[in-house]
C-alpha cells in the first residue's frame, strides 16, 4: 500500500517528507512527482512504509495537519485509473 499526500507546498524535498514519516515508522520510499514540461513539483506525493499499521497511523494524524504552512490531504493512495480513451484505437478504420 500506498500513502497519498496531497496540498504540499512546492518547496518540500524527499527529506522533508521522509523525516515527517518516519515518526510513524520505517519508511520505504518517497516519490514527489515533477512536471514534465517544467519541471517544477507538481504539490503531491506518495510514501510507502514498512508496515500496513505504520501507514494507517501516519494517515489518522497527519490527515488535515498543517505542515509547511499548508493543510496536508493524506489517505490510502488509488490505484492508477486509465486515461480516458486509452488502449483504444483513436482512428475508424471504417469510412
């Protein structure tokens, strides 16, 4: 599983987000995604930790917080939803 972290400011680092959660237990991964066109952090991220109950103690305190000036919208991440119209053919091969 997952956590999404939603509403961070623009200046947070992996660090940043790393030393936050690992008050709540050992923590796998951060991922901050940036744009790709600028480059610039998109203001979200995902961290993955050790444990189902590290992730679930993490969500119930740091969901609604404030944290770098900002209110954190944290929660059990979503798989990946398809683009709409992906894996289809974009043209009619019937005329």
């Amino acid at each position: 599983m997952s956590i999404y972290v939603g509403n961070l400011s623009y200046t947070a680092t992996q660090e940043d987000l790393e030393a936050v959660f690992a008050e709540y237990g050992a923590v796998k991964q951060v991922y901050l995604p940036v744009d790709r066109e600028t480059g610039r952090k998109r203001g979200f991220g995902f961290v993955e930790m050790s444990t189902d109950a590290e992730e679930d103690a993490a969500i119930a305190d740091l969901d609604g917080a404030e944290w770098m000036g900002r209110q954190l919208k944290v929660n059990k991440a979503r798989p990946r939803e398809a683009m709409a119209g992906s894996g289809g053919n974009r043209f009619s091969r019937n005329r």
